[in-house]
C-alpha cells in the first residue's frame, strides 16, 4: 500500500490541467501525424467549461451546472458518477489514487479513483473556479475569498494558507503552478505570487499590471504567465524580475507552453504564437480563423493540439509550422484537450467527449 501511494503518475496520464503541477502542456506520447481518428463520444456530463484530465486508463469530465463523470478511456462508457454543489468549472487533479474535485459551492472532495468513493472533504474557502495542483502529497488550492490554500492530500487538513491581497470583487481565478520550492498564483489585480511550497510565506510578489486567469507555466528558472492586457511575460522564478514581456493581437488563453527555445501561446482570436524564449520576440504565428480558450496541449512529436469555439480540433506541426489536420467535434470547446496514452480527449461545452486516436 505504501509503494501504491507513492508510486508517481504514468507517463502516459494527463493528471490535472496542463498535465502536471508545472502546467507545461505537454506530453510524453505521440499523436498520429496524419489526424487521429474518432474512437468514441459520449455525452454523460451536461454542459462542460474545465478541460478533461485523465488517468489509469479513465477519463474524468467536469459538469458545470453538475458533477464529476468518469468514463473508461478506451471504450468511453461511464464508470461512476458524483454531484458536486453548484457544478464544476475547474479541471480536477489526480494523484495517488485519488481524483481532488473543487467546485462552486466551495468544497473540496477527494474521492476514490477508481470507484467514486468519498475519502474526505473540506470547505477551506470560498468559491472554487480555478483548478487546483497536486504535488508531494498536498492539493493548493485557489479559492474567491482570496486566500490559497495547501491541504494534506490524504485528510484534507489545512497545512497552511496564504492571502493573495486583492480589490474587493478581485479573487483567485488562475489555477496555482507549483515546482519543487514555490508554489505560484495570480490574483485578477494582476499581482503574480511566489510562495513557499513548504511553509506558507511569500517569496515575492510582481505587479503584472492587469488581470490574471490563466495559471503560470513554470520550467527551471523561468515561469510564464498570460494577462489581461494582452501580454506575455517571463519572469525569473526565484525573484519575481520580469524578463521580458511581449504583446498579442488579443488576450492570451490559458497558459503559455514553454518547448526548447520558444514559447507557444494562443491568443483569443485564434492566433499562435512562437515566441522566443530569450527575449520574446515572435519567431511566428497563425491564425486559426475560430476564437480559442485555452493553452495549446503539446505532443511529444511537436504536434500541438487546440480546439476553437466553432467546434475544430486541430492538430499543429509546430516544426513545419503548419495545419497538420483537423477533425469536427460537434461542438465548440472552451477548457482544453488533454493527451494521454496514445489519445486526445476533448470535451465540447455542450458535454460530449470524444477520444481521438
């Protein structure tokens, strides 16, 4: 039991959002060159806003006027189910057997992966619409009554808690990066937090200027994080310095996905961008003529997945920079694909999931 718990996840899983505490958006697997083909869709979860995460060959789906749905990832039929107060709009976060589902109403509920049963919950805060991270046997938390939280991840028990100072209708609607020292969390006054994994005190603060909702990417030394006002930033991850900053056509989505030396982010309008990571200068960019929502997920043969509002999955050869193929979903999406064992899984706003192989 001891070596089951702290066994890490596959590499083949796609845990929480962006694959992993870090949120780098990529993969271990590969993705068919020449368009994957539709291996299944089903519809168990009303509308969806989160992107899907999956694990131990199931695939777990946000509701977010419901609850948790969790499908077999191979054959797409519906394992269990679980309500959740006031429905979920945060991706959840797998670990240790574990699924942690944050919802509306404020709770925080960890249930057995593998057949729904409840471990434990806590009400830490207020209203949860930011996906949490999970590393090291603790689950951080960004909560709207702007406080982020660290619960041991096998009782729930506060460890510790943080204000992220904001204006009076601010919050937390950015999911918190976290690496092996710092765990880091925007505030909507646009005030980028680096705080101790550990014990809870603020390492620094940096004035971003503008709004955060997406969640940073962090890598070595540099961490990268989208704003409102239309920019992207580095900064160095030990001292908050901002490295560089660099402006879009239009608010950047999700998180920017650092690969070698450039950095890939998608604008709202449908735009990526190769940035360098250096200095921040575009290397290139296309348009993808649909609105996108969310943070390219990467594969590791450089394909890099994205789904537009207009119901597209499109798959980018980021070394020819090219449209490498797309596919029809049905839907538009607004959280973003996750990659797992050989497969992209996507979840429309409307509900139907689709795995693509």
């Amino acid at each position: 039991m001891l070596m089951l718990a702290m066994a890490p996840a596959h590499a083949a899983d796609w845990p929480m959002l962006g694959g992993g505490p870090e949120r780098l958006h990529q993969s271990t697997d590969a993705i068919a060159a020449k368009g994957p083909a539709r291996q299944w869709a089903r519809s168990p979860a009303g509308k969806v806003q989160a992107g899907v995460v999956a694990g131990d060959g199931m695939v777990f789906v946000a509701g977010s006027e419901g609850g948790l749905s969790v499908l077999d990832a191979r054959k797409g039929n519906v394992l269990w189910q679980f309500e959740a107060g006031g429905g979920i709009v945060a991706s959840p976060a797998l670990a240790d057997g574990l699924v942690i589902v944050a919802a509306k109403d404020g709770s925080v509920t960890a249930l057995a992966t593998f057949d729904g049963k409840r471990r434990w919950q806590a009400k830490p805060g207020g209203s949860v619409v930011a996906p949490p991270a999970v590393r090291d046997g603790r689950v951080y938390v960004a909560s709207a009554d702007q406080f982020l939280y660290a619960l041991d991840l096998q009782n729930g028990k506060q460890v510790w808690r943080y204000r992220v100072k904001d204006y009076k209708y601010g919050g937390n609607f950015a999911g918190p990066a976290v690496d092996a020292a710092r765990v880091y969390v925007g505030g909507k006054n646009g005030e980028l937090h680096a705080v101790e994994r550990n014990g809870g005190g603020l390492v620094w603060q940096a004035d971003l200027g503008s709004s955060l909702y997406g969640a940073p990417a962090v890598t070595g030394d540099r961490l990268y994080q989208g704003a409102y006002d239309r920019h992207v930033y580095a900064l160095d991850a030990a001292a908050g310095t901002i490295l560089w900053r660099t402006e879009l056509d239009d608010w950047p989505q999700g998180t920017p996905v650092p690969l070698g030396d450039k950095v890939y982010v998608c604008s709202r309008s449908g735009v990526l961008y190769a940035l360098n990571a250096a200095d921040g200068r575009v290397a290139w960019q296309m348009s993808l003529d649909g609105e996108v929502r969310h943070s390219p997920s990467v594969a590791i043969n450089r394909l890099a997945m994205l789904a537009t509002l207009d119901g597209r999955l499109v798959g980018i050869d980021l070394e020819r920079r090219r449209i490498a193929w797309e596919q029809k979903l049905g839907g538009g999406v607004f959280g973003g694909p996750a990659i797992s064992d050989g497969s992209v899984l996507v979840a429309t706003q409307e509900g139907l999931v689709s795995a693509w192989r």
